[in-house]
C-alpha cells in the first residue's frame, strides 16, 4: 500500500493529503508528487528529480531578478540622461584618469631631475668628499685635489704626487654626449650603464653617474691598476 503525499518544492516539507500549502514553510502547493513508501534506489531517485526541479525553479526566479534590476536601471537613466550624455560622462572620466595617471608619473620622476640642485662636494661618494678640497669654477663645476699623504693615495698610484679632479653636475641634456665622446676616446671601458667608468689611453679615471649628472675626471695615475685601485677606495664605482 502506498501514502500519497505533497512534497513542497521550496522546503521539500512532506505534506500528508492534499493542502493548498506547505505546513511547513506555509508555500503554495502548485504541483503533486506521489511519493511511495518504497524504499532504495527508485525512492532515492524521485528525491533527486524533486530536488533538481526546486534548484532550476529558484535560478529562473535569480535570473528573472536580474533582469528586472537592469531594464529598471536602464529605464530610471534614460528617464534622466540622454544617451549622449552619457557618452560624453565616460569619456570625461577616461580623461581624466589619464591625465592623473600622468601628473603621477611626472611627480615621482621630478626628483631624479632635481638631484643635480645639490652642491658639488655633496654629489660625491662620502670617502672621496672626506679626503678632497675644491675650488669652484661655477655653480656646476669644480676643480678639486686630494694631497698625496691621504690614505686613497696610499701605495704611490699617483707617483708620488697630489691627485686632481676635474668635477661637474651635467644637465641632463649633456648626460649622454659626455658619455658618447668617452667612449669613442678609447681606452678601457669597466662600466657601461647608468654609471659609466673608464680607463682612459694615458690613465686617467673617467666617471660619470648618468642618473644625478655627476661627472669626474681624474689626472693620471701610475698605470691602469693604479686608477683601478683609486676607483674602488673613492667609491667611483657602478
């Protein structure tokens, strides 16, 4: 013998005779499923049926509430704006995030350009600045001596004698011109990048940092181990 009951499709509540609504969640009853007092898989079975139906009704009734949401959302804006009004929003919005995205860019590579405003000694690695004394030519340039008896001289590099530096703060339009024409002159090259350092046919150091424009040329030393030497104790290196 078999009981014939109402399964409700929201809360699958089994509801016995035949009530318009669920006793349970108080739903309507659209639909009858006979359900027997079987057991095992044909029991099992119906219940899937009964559950993929209750899954499919409840996406029909989220997709239908989209759609809704989006016809209402259109109609309240083509209610207020006309279309080419909002045309004309977006591409005002577009610009203007470019041209934030621009001053951003602008404002954070200001400093690089800026760094040359320091003064010359302070444009100098901190060992070479201590042991230097320079005379100004201009507001860019220098011309400056580190004396025989200090310790980055130590060894006889420069045969014995005081050890001159030509030194200049380069705008940037000069940067890579100066760069160009060593490179050309010969000699050795030891760096080729944003710092350059070069050894040069008579065995002068040649230095110049691309980045802040600083550039330094030494007089001669002793030989090319000499000014080897020299470049790494004045921290002129890449």
């Amino acid at each position: 013998m078999s009981v014939a009951e109402l399964v409700c499709q929201y809360c699958s509540h089994r509801n016995a005779g035949n009530p318009p609504q669920c006793g349970h969640c108080g739903a309507p009853l659209p639909a009858v499923h006979r359900l027997s007092n079987l057991s095992g898989p044909a029991a099992r079975a119906e219940q899937v049926v009964a559950g993929a139906e209750r899954a499919v009704a409840a996406t029909a009734g989220a997709v239908a509430g989209a759609e809704n949401a989006v016809a209402g959302a259109e109609k309240v804006a083509a209610g207020q704006y006309p279309r080419w009004q909002w045309g004309a929003a977006i591409a005002g919005i577009v610009t203007m995030v470019l041209g934030l995205g621009f001053t951003a860019f602008r404002s954070c590579s200001t400093p690089l350009a800026a760094i040359p405003d320091l003064g010359i000694e302070q444009a100098l690695p901190g060992q070479l600045r201590a042991a230097v004394s320079c005379q100004r030519v201009d507001s860019t340039a220098a011309n400056c001596v580190v004396p025989v008896a200090d310790p980055l001289l130590a060894g006889g590099i420069t045969g014995g004698k005081d050890l001159t530096l030509s030194v200049a703060l380069d705008p940037p339009e000069r940067r890579a011109d100066t760069v160009r024409n060593w490179r050309t002159a010969g000699g050795t090259v030891l760096a080729d990048g944003v710092v350059f350092v070069a050894i040069s046919p008579t065995a002068t150091l040649r230095y110049a940092n691309t980045l802040v424009g600083l550039r330094v040329e030494t007089g001669a030393f002793s030989g090319r181990a000499a000014a080897q030497t020299f470049m790494a104790r004045a921290g002129l290196t890449p």
